[in-house]
C-alpha cells in the first residue's frame, strides 16, 4: 500500500533557498552601486529594510511554492457555512447516527479524535469504510443517497439515478491510497476517524485545480465520504447560500462527454433539497469547495 506522508523541507533545501536570497540581495547591491553615505543610511533603516525584505520574501514563497497549474481555474469566494455548521459533533454523536442509519454498522477508535486537529482540517469526522456498507463501491455510494434521500423526508434528487455503477464512478488513486492507509491503521474498526475540512479551504477552486494544490497527505474525499459527513451533519447543507460542495475524490464518466472521467460528484442545495449531479472538474464556481481529508503526520 503506498504510504502517504507530508514532508518538511530538507535542510539541504532550506539552505539553497537561502542562498539564493543572499544571491541576489548581493547582486542588487553590486547593480546599484550605492555610496558610503548611501551604505550607511540603509543601515540606520535597518529594521524597515528587514521588514520590506521579509515581506517581499513571504509573497514570492507562496506564491512559487504553489504550483501554477490549473491556477486560471480559480475564482474569488465568499461563500461559507450559512446553516448553522461550525464544527464537527463528537465522534461519538456521529457514530450514533450512523449506526441509526446504517443498522448492523460497528464502532470507530474514538481515541484516536483526542489526537491534535492536523492543519487546515476542521476536525475528526466518522466515515464507514465502504466496505462495510456495501459490496462494491458504487453501491456503497447509492446507499448513502438513498439514506440522505430518506432522512431529508424525500427532499433530495439524484440527476445521476441509474448511472452510479462501477463503470462509471471511482475514486481517484491518491484518496483510494489515503483510505487504504487509514483503513489499514484502523483495521479493527468498521467506522474510521478522519481529519478533515468541509469545502471551505479549496472554495472557489474547481475540483482539478483544488486536486493539484492539495497537500501530499491531504485527499478529495468523494460522494460516499461526502454523502456520510452530510448525513452526519445536515446543518451543513440546508441553504441554497450554503457553500455547495465538489466531491474531488471521485471521478464519474459522463457518456455525453468528450473525455472519460472528466466529471466529479458534487452536493448542492436549490429548491428545497439537496441535490446531487456531476459535473466538469475543471470549471471553477465561487459557490462551490472541494472537501478533502488529511493523513495525520507521524
């Protein structure tokens, strides 16, 4: 199974982009020429000049840092938690549900919830291995439909009814892989605890550019994952101002389509229900986010 983790810079890489700092502060100074008198009014300035440095420094490391791909499918948002979502409950709160919901299901590691949050995630969710809910994945997905169809008294409508087959929907292979590591982890337990985020931090992003700047232990998480957290916490998505949400863990073959495996899953609020649809990754939308899920680093 590939093992997934987030690594720090290497010393060796800290030091080289140090040196080209000091490189090229050193060539600016031979280009400008400055004089003794000039020198020395640089020196009195120190602080103000070690501040425009470090600002100027900490734009252009985030910015080169971040990879440009897909960076034109990114739109400014505003777009958040309107209905009342903050947090995750407790695991135990979210493991009661589901087992409401899904009858016969087993218990998670709720230990593991007392580990501190990892960066960017909103908390510790409870998500079933698919598994455990069904034989194959795409089932296990049009069980989860099914149960928000039902909890939400029938407001809920699938635009993809009869199309969630095998052939047709899949993880992609990086969250297949964080689930495999995660379920590995927690082999004895039918529900896993998983650090994640609920849309907010890849708002705006379409679901390829959100897939290219997510982190080496960060994952889209894809219809099932996406469809428990809602079944979970329904506050989540009760408005149409509510951020609606890409599930950049899947991808679906639209028949209709160009290119195969050019759609995601996503969840989104109008006319009184949630509805669930596909859609082309690489188109990006202030109202939606990816939600997405984050190994712990060791």
């Amino acid at each position: 199974m590939t093992t997934i983790t987030q690594q720090s810079a290497t010393t060796g890489q800290i030091k080289q982009i140090n040196r080209f700092g000091s490189d090229a502060i050193e060539k600016v100074l031979d280009e400008l020429g400055l004089d003794n008198p000039g020198a020395q009014r640089v020196i009195e300035h120190g602080d103000e000049f070690a501040r425009v440095v470090r600002e100027a420094a900490l734009t252009s490391l985030k910015d080169l840092s971040v990879t440009d791909k897909y960076k034109n499918e990114e739109v400014a948002s505003n777009y958040g938690y309107l209905s009342g979502y903050t947090k995750p409950k407790s695991i135990t709160e979210q493991t009661n549900i589901l087992r409401q919901i899904f009858p016969g299901l087993g218990y998670a590691d709720e230990k593991l919830a007392e580990r501190e949050v990892p960066k960017h995630a909103e908390g510790w969710f409870a998500i079933p291995k698919w598994q455990t809910v069904a034989p194959t994945y795409a089932e296990a997905v049009q069980k989860v439909l099914d149960a928000i169809k039902q909890t939400r008294n029938g407001k809920f409508h699938n635009y993809r009814d009869g199309q969630i087959v095998n052939e047709r929907l899949c993880q992609t292979a990086k969250t297949e892989a964080m689930f495999g590591k995660l379920g590995n982890e927690q082999k004895d337990h039918d529900i896993l605890v998983v650090a994640a985020q609920f849309g907010l931090r890849h708002r705006g992003r379409s679901v390829r550019r959100a897939r290219e700047v997510m982190q080496a232990n960060e994952c889209g998480l894809g219809a099932f994952a996406v469809g428990i957290m809602i079944l979970t916490h329904p506050e989540r998505l009760s408005h149409f101002d509510d951020l609606w949400i890409d599930c950049a863990g899947d991808e679906f073959d639209d028949p209709d389509a160009d290119d195969r495996f050019d759609h995601a899953p996503i969840f989104h609020f109008y006319d009184g229900k949630v509805k669930f649809i596909t859609f082309w990754y690489d188109l990006a939308h202030d109202y939606y986010g990816s939600v997405s899920a984050f190994v712990p680093q060791s």
